[in-house]
C-alpha cells in the first residue's frame, strides 16, 4: 500500500513528516544530488531504525504473549507501518538517485570531443536566453503600458516553501485547537472549586 500524506503525518513526527515531503513528486525534482545523497542516507536509516524496533517488539510481546509470531492484535502495527513508508520513501530516493546518474552518464557520452561539447553548450545557452526574451515587449512600445501582471509565485522554490508553510499551518491549527479546549477545560474545573 502506498501510503500519502495523511497517513504519514498521523504516524510520523515534524522531521520525518518532511523527509516524507522531499520525497513526494513536486519537491523530487528540485533536489541536487549531494541533497539527494543525505536525504537517501536519512531515508534509510529510519526504515532500519523501525525493522529493528519492530523485531525487538515482536520478540517482546512473543514472550509477553505467548504467540509464535509476537503479534497480538494491533500491537507494534505502528511500528511496522513506519517502516514500510520509510521503505517507500527510500525506494523513490534512490529510484530518483538512479535517474540522475543515468541522465549525468548519457551526457558524459555525447557524441564528440569537449571542444564540441563546449560548442553545443554554448549554443544550448544562447538558445536559453533568446527563448527567454522572446515574450517581452519593448518598453518605448505603447502596449508594454497596458500589459496584464502576472500572478502566482516567481519560481519553484518560493512555491514549495509557501506549500510547505500551507501544510504547518494546518497542523498547528489542530494543535492549537487541542491546547485551547484544554485550557478552558481546566478553567471550568478550577471555576467549579
């Protein structure tokens, strides 16, 4: 079972909800390869983290227990699935790791010595920056006054980061709904002295 982000924020803590988020679709891509590097290296170190827990568990409540296999019930089930989402979650990783070795391979082999490959990429570039102003409108031209704004956001980071902050916001919500009732719970009772 693949497991999406509301089951992985009611099983995982704030640091492992967002291992969790860079490694969803959007946020993948915007990794560099020494980022892809550590966060492969966390991935994996908190799914051995929770196999291990969840063996020693299941031999505790063996004996516990007395059942051959150590599951009794719903006991350790957190546990387990922790690990399978941090195997999910290491598998797009490194499913991603090997895209760009793949991709880095393919252009180390272009066709032609590094003077040619100097050559393409210059031209690549100049392509880049033609492509890049080809939109625009002089600004002695009179429409250039009467140009519609562009809305949203500028670049891909500023959008993953308000993204990020949507989805914090949303759960301090909840967290602070939690502590308020509690406050005034604790106020009736003291009113009631």
């Amino acid at each position: 079972m693949a497991y999406n982000r509301s089951h992985a924020r009611t099983l995982c803590s704030d640091a492992e909800l967002a291992l969790f988020d860079a490694s969803r679709r959007e946020a993948l891509a915007g990794h560099t390869a020494a980022q892809l590097r550590a966060l492969t290296a966390r991935a994996r170190k908190l799914r051995d983290k929770y196999t291990d827990t969840y063996r020693r568990q299941r031999l505790g409540s063996r004996e516990r227990s007395g059942s051959k296999q150590g599951r009794s019930g719903n006991a350790n089930q957190r546990t387990w699935q922790k690990a399978k989402l941090f195997g999910e979650v290491l598998a797009r990783f490194e499913a991603r790791q090997q895209q760009m070795t793949q991709a880095a391979a393919r252009r180390a082999t272009l066709p032609g010595g590094p003077a040619v490959r100097g050559a393409r990429a210059e031209i690549e570039q100049a392509a880049a920056r033609v492509e890049a102003t080809r939109g625009r409108i002089p600004a002695n031209r009179p429409e250039s006054r009467h140009r519609p704004t562009k809305t949203g956001f500028v670049d891909a980071q500023a959008a993953a980061v308000a993204r990020q902050r949507h989805f914090q916001e949303a759960g301090n919500r909840a967290i602070l709904g939690h502590v308020s009732a509690q406050g005034r719970r604790n106020q009736g009772k003291r009113d009631q002295r």
